[in-house]
C-alpha cells in the first residue's frame, strides 16, 4: 500500500465536507478542531507551497507536507522537520526554504 501525505488545511477542508454530510465521531470533531486551531493558510496555499518546496531536490513528499503544516520561520524549525530525513541540509537550504514560506504568510 502507498503512502500519501496530505496537509492539516486538507484534513481541515475533507473533515468540514464530511461533517456537512453527516454528524463526525468523536476522533474526526478532535482531528477537525485541532486542524481549525491551526491551520493558517487556505489548502490552496498550502498546495502551492508544498509544490514549491517539493521542486528542492532533496525534499521528499514527508518534508513538504511537514513544512506546509508547520510553516517554519527559522533555521531550528526547519532543520527539526528533516532531523529524522538522511539529508544533510546547507545553510543555504535551509534558507531556500524560508524563503518559499515567507512568500506565502
């Protein structure tokens, strides 16, 4: 089975439609609310950000999705998102990637 990583805004926006349609249990109202608390930017942002950050070479889908939840503004939040990742970012990486987020926040 393959892996797929969506962001909080699309876990937001799938639970909202869901809870539309019909009463949400107790873990998806938990899972909607934390998203709600959180998310900043709409899914359209967020897909636009992460396909920015995926087109860094060394950014698999795991990081993207983690930047677009998190949107990092410092080198440490950054470099916490890849800690578990076999790469071994630049300076100069690290700041690519602030600045694709700053162009959205």
């Amino acid at each position: 089975m393959a892996e797929n990583y969506v962001s909080l805004a699309d876990v937001k926006v799938m639970l909202d439609a869901e809870g539309s349609k019909r009463e949400l249990g107790t873990v998806q109202r938990s899972a909607l609310e934390h998203s709600q608390s959180m998310v900043s930017l709409s899914a359209e942002d967020v897909k636009a950000l992460t396909d920015d950050i995926r087109a860094l070479s060394f950014v698999t889908d795991y990081a993207a999705n983690k930047i677009g939840d998190i949107l990092p503004r410092y080198p440490e939040d950054v470099r916490a998102i890849f800690a578990k990742e076999r790469v071994n970012l630049s300076a100069e990486d690290v700041k690519q990637i602030i600045e694709i987020v700053g162009k959205y926040l």
